[in-house]
C-alpha cells in the first residue's frame, strides 16, 4: 500500500494535519509511538489557553482567528466540548511584555478587549488581588481549549475520512528519493507515501537531525490545586489569567474545570531528555507555584492535589518551525512551539495539510521558516 501522506507524531499538530489531510481525500497514515492523546509529550494536563490578543507577536492573530473558527467546527463535527470562553486577563505593570504586548496586539487588530485598573480589577475580579501600580487587560474571547479532547476529536475526524492510524507504532527514521519518501519503523518495517509531515513534538530533532535546528526540550510543570473557594474560581466566574510580576516569569492559571485549579510558570530553563523526562516534582516546584497563587488568587492556593510534568520544544526566538524540509520538499515539517502552540492546532493541521497536497497554505509562513536561524535574512540597509 502506497499513501499520499505520511504523518509522524499524532500528538497535537499530528492528529489535526493527519484530519485535514485525510479530509483533502488524502490516503494517510499516521504512526504514533504512544496510544491515543497520550501523556508522554506536550499535549496533555486538561487545559490549555486560547486567546487572540497575542502578546507574543500580534502575526499571530489572523491564525488564531481561523483556529478559532477551526475548532468550533471540529466541536461541532464530533459533538465535543473543545472550547470554554471564560475571558482572559493579563495583569502587570503597564510596561511589562506580556501587558503591554497583549495590548500591542489587541489595538493593531482591533481586538474587543478592556483595561483596567487596579481598583477596577479588585471590583470585578474580587478573587485577585493586583498591586496598586498593575493593570489588566481582559479578552472576552479568551479561554481554555481541551488538548486530550482535541487530540481525539482530530484523530476521530481523520479515521472517519478514511485515514489509517498506527498506535504503538515508533518511526526509527525517514529516506526520501525520486520515488517518494520512505519510513522505517522500530521493528524494521517500511512504509512509503508520496509525502511526509514530521511532527514529533519533543523528539523532533531525533526525526530531522540534518536540519540542525537549535531546538530545545525543556520541562514545564502543570500543578493542580483544591480551591478554597470552589464558586469564586468556577468557569462562570473566574477567567484564566496571566500575571507577570517584578521581572519573573509569567504564571498563568485556569479556574476550576473539576479537577482543582490548574496553575503554572511559563518556562523553567530546565532542559529535558524526551526519553528520560523527571516526572517527580519536588515540595520546592509546589511551593513555588502556591506561593505565587497565594499572593495573586489567594483562595486557588489550596492543598496541592497533582502535578503534571510536561515538555516545551523551544526555538530561541521562540515561533514556531513550519514549512517544507530546505533540503527535501516531499516533506512538511511542524515544529518547535516553544510553549504555546496547543490553541494553533487545528490551523497548522489546515496549513501542513496544504503544504503536503502542494498547495498555498493561506497565510505567510516567513515568521515560522525552518532555515531562519541557519540564514538569517540581512535587512537590505544594512548590506
Ligand atoms: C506545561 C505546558 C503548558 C502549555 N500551555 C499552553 C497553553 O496554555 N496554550 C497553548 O496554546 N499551548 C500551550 N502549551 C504548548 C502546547 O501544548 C504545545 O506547543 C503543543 O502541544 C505541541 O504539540 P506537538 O504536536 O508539537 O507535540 P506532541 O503533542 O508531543 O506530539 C508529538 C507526537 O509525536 C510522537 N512521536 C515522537 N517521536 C515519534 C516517533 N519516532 N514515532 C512515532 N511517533 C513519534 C509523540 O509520541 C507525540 O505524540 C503548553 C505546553 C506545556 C508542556
């Protein structure tokens, strides 16, 4: 059997481009190492923030409206909850990144969102407590999207449109030539397509090492908490926020979707080995996060119930790595989302879908290309 696509990795950007794929008619396979939405990699823990005001970068937000768009389709396809619009609010001095930037994005694109003071945030968000000198601001469409949800609803969309999927099946490695691109498995079998997406998350670097792309593996830590005000932190009342705080790093926090509250820093600088990631956290990590709740949502700050160890693939300008493979155009490559591609999914399954049936992906891809950091562009002043 010969496919049109192979599709490396069905975690989060997999299991969307082998949806889109399959839905284009397709013929895919997709090998995935794990089992179904799975919790060895970057795709798990519940939650994840879905917003548009992009502090990040404000490019971003014509992909975050089409993801947006993306995944109440896929909702509505697979009768799924995918999506909850709790607000966002992003807190900090008026100078800081993350405020300034997600203002930065808001006014370019004339985003809804509001700014308020301290006070002001005191009255209508009385579960955190602002400096006197911080300031939010709120997105109404921002929220969570449920990644183990996500995952399955795309690898469900892909089986329906026809697309094989392979499960405790590890790729050992890729060749491509004249006739297409093959790829070994673990136990020496070859499969062969006319194309291949490579989106393997952590391991990405093992699956394309010739692209010596400066990635980088680092663990992050989810902690879910048992709150102590259980209505003050419900969806209904309670939006998911960012605080950023004397130089520090962000800690970012969801309201009680029934399993506690979900808080954590974005980015530790702890490096990780994918094959051998510390999933034991210290007393030190808990405290650490609690400490910070206690001063920012004091009632989230109670008995901490779990913790979920989970891994960035870091870029060092920190976007992504999306297009064709430089050096073999057979093969689309998704990778290095440095911490915060999960709400993207669906729009980079629609893109890398695109790009393996050699068609326009819809949006620039200059910000996301794999030879960037190999060759940088010289702006033209400066030759
Ligand atoms: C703690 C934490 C919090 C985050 N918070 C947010 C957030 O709030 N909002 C947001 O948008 N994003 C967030 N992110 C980032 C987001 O979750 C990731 O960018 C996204 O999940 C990456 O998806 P992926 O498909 O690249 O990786 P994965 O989902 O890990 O998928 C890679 C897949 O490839 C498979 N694979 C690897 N090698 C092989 C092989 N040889 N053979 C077969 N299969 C293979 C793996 O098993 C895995 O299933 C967060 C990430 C973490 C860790």
């Amino acid at each position: 059997m010969r496919y049109d696509a192979i599709v490396l990795g069905l975690g989060g950007m997999g299991s969307a481009v082998a949806a889109h794929a399959a839905q284009r008619g397709m013929r895919v396979l997709g090998l995935e190492r794990f089992g179904p939405a799975h919790a060895h990699g970057s795709s798990h823990g519940r939650t994840r923030i879905i917003r548009q005001a992009y502090f990040e970068s404000p490019d971003y937000v014509p992909l975050l409206r089409r993801a947006y768009a993306l995944w109440d389709a896929l909702a509505a396809r697979t009768g799924t909850v995918l999506r909850a619009q709790t607000g966002g609010l992003f807190v900090g001095r008026p100078e800081t990144p993350v405020v300034a930037g997600t203002l930065a994005s808001a006014l370019r694109w004339q985003l809804a969102h509001e700014v308020y003071d301290a006070g002001e945030l005191r009255r209508r968000y009385p579960m955190v407590t602002p400096r006197d000198d911080e300031i939010g601001v709120y997105e109404a469409i921002a929220g969570a999207v449920f990644p183990e949800a996500g995952v399955q609803a795309h690898l469900d969309v892909a089986a329906d449109a026809g697309a094989e999927l392979r499960f405790g099946a590890p790729a050992a490695g890729w060749d491509a030539g004249e006739g297409g691109v093959h790829v070994t498995l673990a136990d020496g079998a070859r499969v062969e397509a006319e194309r291949l997406a490579i989106c393997a998350g952590p391991w990405f670097s093992r699956l394309a090492p010739e692209l010596e792309l400066p990635l980088k593996v680092e663990r992050n830590v989810q902690f879910f908490f048992a709150p102590l005000d259980r209505d003050a932190l419900s969806p209904e009342r309670m939006p998911i926020y960012g605080l950023q705080r004397d130089g520090g790093r962000l800690l970012y926090g969801f309201p009680d979707f029934g399993e506690g509250v979900k808080a954590a820093f974005h980015g530790s600088g702890v490096e990780a080995d994918p094959d051998a990631l510390d999933r034991s956290v210290s007393e030190n990590e808990i405290a650490e996060v609690r400490d910070a709740l206690a001063e920012f949502v004091p009632a989230a700050a109670g008995a901490f119930l779990r913790a979920a160890p989970c891994m960035y693939t870091n870029t060092p300008d920190e976007h992504f790595v999306i297009g064709l493979h430089p050096q073999v155009p057979q093969v689309a490559i998704a990778g290095g989302f440095s911490g915060h591609g999960y709400k993207f999914t669906p729009v980079v399954g629609e893109i890398v879908a695109a790009l393996l049936a050699g068609d326009d992906p819809g949006f620039p891809l200059a910000l996301f290309s794999p030879t960037r950091f190999t060759n940088p562009s010289v702006p033209a002043d400066s030759a």
